[in-house]
C-alpha cells in the first residue's frame, strides 16, 4: 500500500504547481473566482480546473444562444459546475488518472 501512495505522491508532486502557474499564466489578464482540485466517486480521475470572471461571461452567452441558459440556477450552475469550467483540460493529471484506472482497488487507499 504505502508503494502506491508513495508513486501517487511522486506523480502529484511531479506537476501540479506547474499545471497550476500554467493555467494562471494562461488567464493572466483575467479575474479568477475559482480553483478546484477534484476526483470522481471512484478515485481514478483527478482534474484541476479554474474559471474567471470573462469566461463565465463567454460560457452564459453561448449557452443562452443554445438555448441552454434560461435562469438565474442556469446561471448558478455554470459559475459552480467544475465541469463547465473554462480552463484546466491540459494538465498532467490525465496521467494520473491513466495510473490510477490501472491499479486495482484504488478505491482501497
């Protein structure tokens, strides 16, 4: 067990910050309201995700083109919905989740 906390750690470790100072580097000009640091119910995929203020604004517009935005919940849950975050998709933690997805019982630790 501590073998794979042990390597889960190392590859956390190996990359966050920098996915973290990327993704700030990346919306520099931007006001950012929030940060997230995630998994889903089973332990096996992990994301960082961050959304400003004008993305927010960019991503309610073109839901409300699509229809897809029609009140102020609609609203609520594209500021608080970490999936409908803005940025975040490219960070080393795809390969984490891939280590992840391919040890049994990940669950377990």
């Amino acid at each position: 067990m501590n073998n794979f906390l042990n390597e889960f750690e190392e590859r956390f470790r190996a990359g966050f910050l920098d996915d973290l100072k990327s993704i700030l580097k990346e919306v520099k000009n931007e006001k950012v309201y929030a940060c997230a640091f995630g998994t889903d119910s089973d332990f096996v995929t992990l994301f960082l995700a961050v959304n400003t203020e004008e993305s927010l604004v960019r991503h309610i517009t073109n839901m409300k083109v699509q229809d897809l935005c029609n009140s102020k919940e609609d609203e609520n849950y594209y500021r608080w919905g970490l999936s409908e975050y803005q940025y975040g998709d490219t960070t080393h933690l795809n390969h984490i989740s891939k280590f992840l997805y391919a040890t049994k019982n990940v669950f377990d630790y």
